[in-house]
C-alpha cells in the first residue's frame, strides 16, 4: 500500500478558510431555506467547503490527492454503522406509532405527568433510560418522541420540550457504562471505564442539578391551560388508535433487551419486528388504512415511507406522521458529505495545522483544559461526528497531558465533557441532524435549551480554574487498584 506523503506546513489561519466558508454558506443556507436546509443545501455547503480545502491543498501546498482520498475513506468506513442504527431508527419510529405504542405511552402520560413538573420529569425520565440504554439516540427515538406530543399537549413549546428531551438523553448517555462514547473516551484517554466515570461525576452532576433546576422552574412558571389542550388530544388518539396498557409491553421488552447488553443494532431491528406485528393484529384498521387494504403492504410501508392518519386534530395529525427509513436519506445524505469535509481537511493537513497551534498557547492546567475543550467543540463543527471528534480530540492531547504531568482521566473528562454532549448542537453534525429529525424540531430552535449540553462544557472549564480534583500525575496513579483491574476498559 502507498504511503501517505508528509503533510504540508500549513499555517493555521489558511487552516481556517475551509471552516469560516463553512460556516458562511450555512448562515446563508439557513437563512434562504430554513427547515428544508437538510434536503440538499446543507450537503451542498460542506462539498463546496470540502473543495476549497481540497484547492488549497492541492494547488497551495501541492498535497496529493492520494492523501486527501484515503483521509475520506477513512472517515465513510468510520459511519457505516450509525447509518444502519439511523435506518433501524426511522423503521422504529414509524412501527412504534402506527402500532400505537407511542400513541398509548402519549395518552397515560398526559393523565400521569402533571404541567406543572412536565418539563422536569422528562429530563430525569430521559436520563434514566439513556443510563440504562446507553444510547441517547435510542432514548431520544423512543420514550422522546412519546414526551414531545405530551408537552404539546400540555402546551409547552417544541424547543422547551426538545431541550429537557436531549438533555436528559445526553446526560444518562455521558455516564452510562454502557455508552460507546463513554467506553471510547476512556479508551483514548487510557483510563479505566469506571475511574473515567466516578471523575466525570465532579462536571456532570453540577451541569445536571443546574439544567433539572432550570425546567422545574419553567415547569413551575408554565401557565397555559392545557386541559383542554389534552382532552383534544386524548380523544383524537381514542378515535384512530386502539389504546391499550397491554402495548406498553413493547417498549417493556425492549428494555428487557437492552438490559442483556444486546448491540444497540439488534435491538432497534427487534424492536421494530416487535411494533410491526403488534400493528398487525392491534390496529387492522390502521393497516389497511395505510396498504390501501393490503396489510403486507401497510407494513412496508410503515417501516420505509411516509404515514399520515388523520386524528381530526392538525397539531395531533402532525405528530403521529412518521418518515421511516426514507425519512432519514437526508440524514445519510449529510453524514457521507460531512465525513467528506472532515477527511478533505484532515487529508490536506489543516486540522493539524489549527490544533498544533492551539498547543503552543498552553501554558497549565486552565489553557490545557479550556483549549481540550474547545478543540472538542471544533471538530464536532469541522468533522461532523461525534466518535471523530473525540478519537481526534484524545489523540492530539494525549502526549501533550503527559508531558504537563496532567493524569489521563482528565482528558477523557474533558474531552467528554465537549466533544459527546455539543454534538448535538451542531445543525449539521450526525447528532445535531438525527435528533432535528426524530423530534421534528430544527437544530437552532431547540438549541438554546439543551441546558445540560450548554453547560457542561463551560462547567468544565470553571473546575479547570478552581483546580477542584486535578491531579499531577504520578507513577501511583498509572496502576490500577485490583477493583479497577477487573472493571471493563
């Protein structure tokens, strides 16, 4: 196999061009076509910035394209199964509906989840699920899409309800022992999974107490009268849904499933198996509704296509629509083109070029941690992907938190602390677009209420400062107790 060729000297202010132009066609993509962005002008802005990278390294610095092509396909190998989980999870969504399992889950929840705690009670309801998931992107692809048509009906604004939602997710994601984020930051950083855990308490739990704070206030404060809001909405689900507590052993099973650590892959396709013959015998009317009285056909196309059923209530019809698996072809669309960004940059040696000189403004503990951080949050921005963001953040940290005599925990605390919980912020990151599709809410409206996700790097960066629980590093601290040697790494 050819070797790649040394990278070029880059100076980092060039580096930067691909990303400002970026940056610049989006602002301008998100202005001209608003929530239809993400059908073709979003990809078309990261291939455009691609190829300014492309051009400057090619032409300015006379990089080989043979670099350039393997750091793409680098970056397609690396996505190939987020794409099958995104595909298993638009077939989850559209059986969980139809089948009326979220449906049901809507309607004793309106009953059981009062206004007043709303907001509250589905943040710490999210994050029980994501710690015993692992996944925020489950979490949000199930049990969320149920607490958004309660907080509409409660009254509450897609953007607050989106927020507690992910929030929730991320933070039981973020500390979860069965989170792959989790596992493969501590992984990079060289750090027992539960030592990286127990260190990630000290930010999370404050970012946590903060965010459930904010939403039992505005739950407090939430006045509408959605009574009758409800009551509209209970009785349209009454009328097109056969609701039933014994649906509800859908998502029980599921659980069951998770609990057993199956892949998150074989889970979701179970799941969706589950949803469909459950559809099949508990909503006939739906079915044939939807095959135009072929049940086989009812169902296909509940898994891949477009469903409609119309409840006698637009905000109500507007919720149970589901996309499928063809629902999430834009969402691939933007990953393939988002990797290639990132490998273009990454193949013409700019990321490298930025992050070397971020490295030389390091001077302790406080630059160390806030520029971790802020490399995290870069190259969500730049690569579009969370895993490539803290595989890249670790590995151009790694040495250099060793040779400041920093312990290898607070690299991976860092680096989680960034680059796991602001992927979601990111409108075209794979998190970012994802969770805008599940939920139905654009990137930038629910934005400014993913609190947890907002604070926790800032938190970060405040116990950097304080210098609360950082260590030098000593040869002590590298050997494992006998507890720690038997716990998964």
């Amino acid at each position: 196999m050819e070797r790649p060729a040394p990278l070029p000297r880059i100076h980092w202010t060039v580096a930067l061009i691909p990303l400002v132009v970026l940056i610049a066609l989006q602002v301008v993509v998100i202005r001209e076509f608003g929530s239809d962005a993400l059908d073709g002008a979003s990809q078309t802005a990261l291939l455009l910035s691609a190829g300014v990278a492309v051009a400057i390294g090619m032409i300015g610095y006379r990089v080989p394209w043979s670099n350039i092509d393997r750091a793409i396909s680098d970056n397609v190998k690396t996505i190939g199964a987020a794409i099958l989980i995104l595909f298993l999870i638009g077939a989850v969504s559209g059986s969980w509906m139809m089948s009326g399992v979220v449906p049901t889950m809507i309607y004793y929840g309106m009953k059981i989840v009062s206004p007043s705690v709303f907001l509250f009670v589905a943040c710490l309801i999210c994050a029980l699920v994501s710690i015993v998931t692992g996944s925020s992107w489950t979490t949000v692809a199930t049990i969320g899409i149920a607490l958004m048509g309660i907080g509409t009906a409660h009254g509450y604004s897609v953007g607050w309800t989106a927020g507690a939602i992910i929030s929730g997710s991320y933070f039981g994601d973020k500390i979860s022992p069965l989170s792959d984020t989790t596992v493969l930051a501590s992984s990079v950083g060289e750090v027992p999974l539960f030592k990286h855990i127990r260190y990630m308490l000290i930010t999370t739990v404050p970012s946590f107490t903060i965010a459930l704070t904010i939403f039992l206030v505005v739950s407090l404060c939430h006045t509408t009268d959605s009574g009758v809001q409800a009551d509209l909405f209970a009785e349209g689900l009454e009328s097109v849904f056969d609701i039933n507590p014994w649906l509800l052993l859908v998502p029980v099973v599921t659980g069951v499933l998770i609990a057993l650590r199956l892949p998150a892959a074989i889970v979701l396709f179970l799941s969706a198996l589950m949803a469909g013959l459950v559809m099949l015998f508990a909503q006939p009317d739906i079915v044939a509704q939807i095959g135009e009285g072929n049940n086989f056909r009812g169902l296909m196309l509940t898994y891949y296509s477009s469903t409609s059923i119309d409840t006698g209530n637009e905000a109500l019809t507007s919720l149970v629509q589901t996309r499928g698996m063809r629902g999430m072809l834009s969402t691939v669309f933007l990953i393939f083109c988002a990797a290639a960004f990132g490998g273009a940059l990454t193949g013409a040696g700019m990321i490298q070029s930025i992050t070397t000189a971020l490295a030389k403004s390091i001077s302790g503990r406080r630059s160390l941690v806030s520029t971790t951080v802020a490399t995290g949050l870069f190259s969500n921005m730049v690569t579009g992907d969370q895993y490539l963001s803290i595989v890249l953040t670790g590995n151009i940290y790694k040495k250099l938190y060793k040779e400041k005599g920093f312990e290898g925990r607070l690299l991976s605390r860092s680096t989680e602390d960034s680059a796991t919980v602001t992927s979601v912020l990111i409108p075209w990151n794979t998190c970012g677009m994802t969770q805008s599709l599940v939920l139905k809410v654009p990137t930038i409206e629910y934005l400014p209420y993913c609190f947890f996700n907002i604070i926790s790097p800032l938190m970060s960066i405040f116990i950097a400062l304080l210098g609360y629980k950082i260590f030098r590093h000593t040869d002590a601290e590298t050997i494992p107790s006998p507890k720690e040697a038997v716990l998964p790494n």
